[in-house]
C-alpha cells in the first residue's frame, strides 16, 4: 500500500470545497449579504499552485459570486457554484480537462464531499472536519477550515514535486 506522501507525485489537479474549506464555516449574515472570510496564505498557495501549471478547481454547493470573482482573481481554473450533486460536477469537470482520479488532491469536509472523496487519488480535509470525512481521509490537516489547512496541502504537494518556492525561483 502507497502512502499519502508517496501518492502526491502523481497529483496535477486540486479540488477543494468552499465553506468549511477555504473559510472556517461560519457565515455572517449582514442586512443583505452573507459575508465569509477567506485566508490570505490559502489564497496565495492557490494562486501559486495554478502559475507552476497545476489545475485548482472549486466544487462547492455555495452560491456567492464574491467567492467567485475572490477564487477566479486568483488564476482559479474553474469554480462551479450551486453544486447540489458533488461527483456529477466532479465527472463533469473530469472530462473537461482530462485528468484521472488518481492526480486529484481533493478537500472537503462534510457529507457532500464524501462521493467524490471516495473516488480520488488522494482524499483529504480539515482537522474539524466531520467525522465522516475524517474516516475516508488520506490525510487530516492539523490545521482547521480557514485557517492554513488548504495551504497545508498544496504545500506538501508542491514540496514532494519540487514545485514550490526556493530562492530565486519566483520569476513572476
């Protein structure tokens, strides 16, 4: 059996949920908007990931165009919203851009993320993810959701591939 560390050679494509994901969970409800807070260092790991060539898609059964317009200024691949069926979006984007299950890093951390975390080469998710999620997980961040967590994982990818930062190696 291949662990986790192993496995990240083969990753290409990073899919990540939103809320509990790329922000803690919690949702301000203000007048008339709905405010969520995004981490800057899991905004600058996604940005980088997608300038080294890697996919970075968002699969979230949210609906904010602010989150949106945040991910694609970013250099996001592709975002789809109002995702009610996880894997019909996942084999949707599967087919788009041509990858395999086994080059997919996916995140989540709750119920709708359990098909297709069950489906991909490497299933990963918060420290306070559900526990349902932390059973068919490959790997738990010790960070929670927002807080560093997906920056954790394209880091350690990055890493094992040789991707990420060293001096001199910022050439944007």
């Amino acid at each position: 059996m291949t662990s986790y560390k192993e496995n990240l050679a083969n990753i290409t494509t990073f899919i990540f949920d939103v809320d509990g994901v790329l922000t803690n969970g919690d949702i301000l409800l203000m007048k008339e908007d709905i405010v969520r807070s995004l981490n800057s260092r899991d905004g600058y790991a996604l940005q980088y990931a997608v300038k080294k060539g890697y996919k970075v898609l968002i699969i979230t059964g949210g609906a904010s165009e602010q989150v949106r317009t945040r991910l694609e200024s970013l250099g996001v691949t592709e975002v789809r919203l109002r995702s009610s069926n996880k894997l019909n979006v996942y084999g949707e984007l599967k087919a788009k851009y041509q990858f395999t299950d086994d080059q997919v890093l996916y995140m989540g951390d709750d119920i709708p993320d359990y098909e297709v975390m069950r489906k991909v080469g490497i299933a990963t998710c918060p420290q306070d993810a559900a526990v349902e999620i932390k059973a068919i997980s490959d790997y738990h961040s010790p960070f929670n959701g927002g807080r560093h967590c997906v920056r954790d994982v394209i880091e350690q990818t990055l890493r094992a591939k040789k991707d990420w930062f060293t001096e001199g190696s910022l050439e944007w």
